[in-house]
C-alpha cells in the first residue's frame, strides 16, 4: 500500500506540474520529483520484500496493509509539509514577503 499510495501522488502531482505549472512558480516539479523518490525507494523496498517472501508477500493481512497505507499517507502528507515550506521559502508571488513588511512597518 505503501507503494501504490506513494506512486499515485507521484502521478498526480507531475499531471498537475505538467498542465498546471509550466513557469515553475509553486514549484510543482520538486514536489513530484520527491514523490517519485518515495515511489522508487518502495519498489525497491518491494523487490526485497518479494525475493525473502516470496508469493507470501502477495497475501498480506488485513492490519498489515491498513499500517502500510496509513505510512504512505504520513509519507505524503510530510512531502506536502516540506514542498509548503519550500514553497514559503521562495514566495513566487511575495504574498509572505508583504504580509512581513507590512507588519513590520505599522
């Protein structure tokens, strides 16, 4: 579950940089690249996994694929939390860098 979560972030993230963010403003493709990472570090976690178990593998329980799918979400929902820091860090579009001046100057 780990796998097929991360990979469908993966897909939807670089669908969304392809069409979406073609100047890189929001920094979509970092985020995807990311994503992609995480997607190969689990198949490779999958291959060994496959080799040690064997066919077993295939047939997890019930609680395990439940684990399993609550880590690929804390997975990508911590890739969202560093792309939004990233994110915040550049300020594209200067919101923060405006919302810091003008508390600043009053």
């Amino acid at each position: 579950m780990t796998l097929l979560t991360a990979v469908f972030a993966a897909v939807s993230s670089t669908v969304l940089w392809y069409f979406k963010d073609s100047k890189n403003q929001i920094k979509l493709g970092t985020l995807s690249l990311m994503y992609w990472g995480a997607a190969l570090m689990w198949t490779a976690d999958a291959v060994f996994a496959y080799a040690e178990l064997g066919m077993e593998y295939f047939t997890p329980a019930p609680g395990e694929m439940l684990n399993d799918f609550f880590l690929g979400l804390s997975v990508t929902a911590l890739g969202l939390i560093i792309w939004l820091a990233l994110l915040l860090f550049h300020d594209p579009k200067g919101v923060v860098r405006q919302a810091l001046h003008k508390d600043g100057s009053s």
